[in-house]
C-alpha cells in the first residue's frame, strides 16, 4: 500500500525532511519489492515531541498495515486555516494513486483537522494518544458539579435556583458524581470545594460542570484557571436571551428558530408561530439519539410548557448546545390549542442547525377536538 504522510506542527518557517528506512522482501520471482516503510526517528533525536509524537504514530501504522511511504509533507500551521502542503500531499497521492496518512488530527494553533476521503482518495487519521484520551474524557458520561453561592440564606438560594436549572439542561445522560457548593466572598485564594471537585473529577476522570462565573456580590468574576479537567458552565446572565421575540420573516407557519445570539457555545432556540391564530397550552418535547463508543445514547427528554405564543412572534425554548446537541439527532415534538378547542401535534428533526437557522414542524395536524 502506497502512502503519502502527512504531518502538521505549530508554527515555524522550515519543515524538515524526516529520513526514512524500508523493509524489503522478494516477490514470486525472488525480486526485491519494498514491503514497509519507517521513519528512522533514531535519526531524528532533536526533533520537537509534537513531531515525535506523529512520527511514532505513523510508524506503527505503516508496519501494521505495511504501508510504502512515497512522499511526506508537514503543514506549518499559522492558525490562518490555509493548508498548502495538504493540497500539495493530495496531489502527490493522486499522481501516485497513494492513500493520504493524516499523522495528527488534533488543534495545533488553534486549528483542528478533520479532513474527509473524497474524489476517490483515501484519507486515514491517526490520533494523537494524548488528545484521544482527552477527548474520550470530554464525552465521559460521569460529572461532578460545582456551586458558588454568596453567604445571604435568601441571595443563595435565588443564584442556586438559577445554577440548577441550568444544569438540568445539561445533564440529560450525565450520572452526577457529587456535587460541591463555593460559599463566596471567600476568606483567600483559595477554594477548598473547588480543588474537592477538580480531585473527584481527576480520580473518576469525570467532566466538571460549572453552576456560574458570574461575579457574586462585590467579587470578581471566577476565571477557571486549570487546563486539565474538561469543564462547561451552565448559567451565565448573558445567556438571559429575551423570552419573546417579533418575528420578522418566517418561512413556515410554524417552526424552530435557532436564533444567531451565539454565547459560549450556547444559542437560544425559539418556537415561532407565523400563523393567522394565537397557539395555546404549548408544550415542546425533545429527545436526542447518537453512537457513543458503539452504544446508541439518548439524552434525557426534555420538556417545555408555554402558556400562549401569540401570532407573530417566537417564544424561548432552551438554550441549544452546539457542540453537545450538535452530535445528536434530536426529534421535537410540539403540540398546541388552537382557539376553538383543537389540539394540534407536529414533529420536527435535526443534527445540528440548519443552515438558514429555521427547523419546519411538519404535519402538524388535529389531534383533539
């Protein structure tokens, strides 16, 4: 099998050559054909780690696969996007009707790289060890959860209120490990619950969910400052988006809006009512279904009641996670009254926004009269 390798690091001007070595055997007529190629990186000590990394990535793939190394490449990557060396490897891979060998997928430079086979090229990625592991930990189902609540009985109980709703939201398939409650102002530096959780979440490598960094009384705003426990906070006042919204061009007579108000990750989706009549007694259900480490997951279903949305305008349903409801095909289901008494019911699907952010309900037909 014939490879062309490609390998991408974080800045610099030159890329290097990396030696290679290649295994022989002797084909039917006892001819010497090349049977694997390594990279000598005996050769190459003084190489960056983020190099040796993919090095040793590749080399046990090609003598696991026995690939033939006819060409490599290394993107150097600025955080612009461009890549010219990836265009020069397909090049290279079609003239030589090689596979292209992705050595590292991982964000180098605040850039990621999921490229996809296409045009008839193969394309394989390799994972940096590291950055899968990590990865398989941001997806990890178990979670611990952690509070900041001021010292007043009746301040911490409003801002709590607030944080746990918001963690409903998020939980949908977590198993909640623990939970741990900040009482701030604080006496130092210190935050005892906090290093409590981020301990539980190393042991248990678990994901911490935030309650708020909102700024609690006279404070200042909590800066999570470690950089190894995958984290998401749940509630912040800018994601107070405003609960009714004029409509001012929706393509269907009833729909949902997924609105542009982008906040750290988070966008506010609304159900919009382009009919000639008031929709009553709403309520909006949602459940989503994925592949996680070949087991079909659900999330938990979700439900929204909502009292009237008048004609005209879009009422707030959730805040939708990007990059969590994104990988989940996520099935809606909404019901509503109508003024003479009927009971209305349509369903809606999707992965991710659509592209122009409005999400049709279809057959949204009589149930009851």
């Amino acid at each position: 099998m014939k490879v062309v390798v490609y390998f991408r690091q974080a800045g610099g001007t030159v890329a290097r050559t990396y030696p290679l070595i290649t295994h022989w055997t002797e084909d039917e007529d006892e001819q010497p054909v090349p049977l694997f190629s390594q990279f000598d990186t005996d050769a190459m000590a003084d190489a960056g780690p983020e190099i040796l990394v993919q090095l040793h990535s590749a080399n046990r793939w090609l003598m696991e696969k026995q690939g033939v190394v006819v060409a490599s490449f290394t993107e150097m990557e600025d955080g612009s996007g461009r890549r010219p060396a990836y265009g020069a490897a397909r090049k290279a891979a079609s003239r030589e009707r090689a596979a292209v060998l992705i050595a590292t997928t991982k964000a180098l430079a605040g850039q990621r790289f999921a490229p996809i086979s296409q045009d008839g090229l193969e394309v394989v990625r390799l994972e940096d060890p590291d950055e899968a592991t990590r990865e398989s930990w941001a997806r990890s189902r178990n979670v611990v959860v952690y509070f900041r609540a001021p010292a007043g009985p009746e301040e911490a109980q409003a801002l709590l209120e607030k944080q746990r709703r918001e963690i409903r939201k998020m939980l949908r398939s977590a198993i909640v490990l623990a939970e741990f409650v900040e009482t701030e102002p604080l006496p130092s530096a210190e935050r005892p619950q906090l290093q409590q959780a981020l301990a539980l979440c190393r042991e248990q490598k678990a994901r911490l969910f935030i309650g708020t960094t909102d700024a609690i009384g006279d404070g200042e705003v909590f800066t999570p400052d470690f950089t190894d426990v995958p984290y998401e906070v749940a509630y912040r006042k800018a994601y107070e988006w405003p609960e009714t919204i004029p409509l001012d061009h929706c393509p269907f007579p009833v729909a949902l809006y997924f609105g542009k108000q982008w906040t750290h990750g988070y966008v506010p989706l609304y159900l919009a009512n382009a009919t000639e009549n008031d929709l009553l007694e709403v309520a909006i259900s949602g459940i989503g279904t994925t592949v996680m480490d070949r087991e079909q997951v659900e999330t938990t279903p979700s439900r929204k009641a909502i009292d009237i949305v008048t004609r005209g305008t879009g009422r707030l349903v959730e805040a939708y996670d990007v990059y969590f409801d994104g990988d989940f095909l996520v099935i809606y289901t909404v019901e509503a009254r109508s003024g003479d008494g009927t009971r209305y019911s349509g369903r809606a699907a999707t992965k991710g926004i659509p592209g122009n952010r409005w999400l049709r309900i279809d057959l949204l037909k009589p149930i009851s009269a």
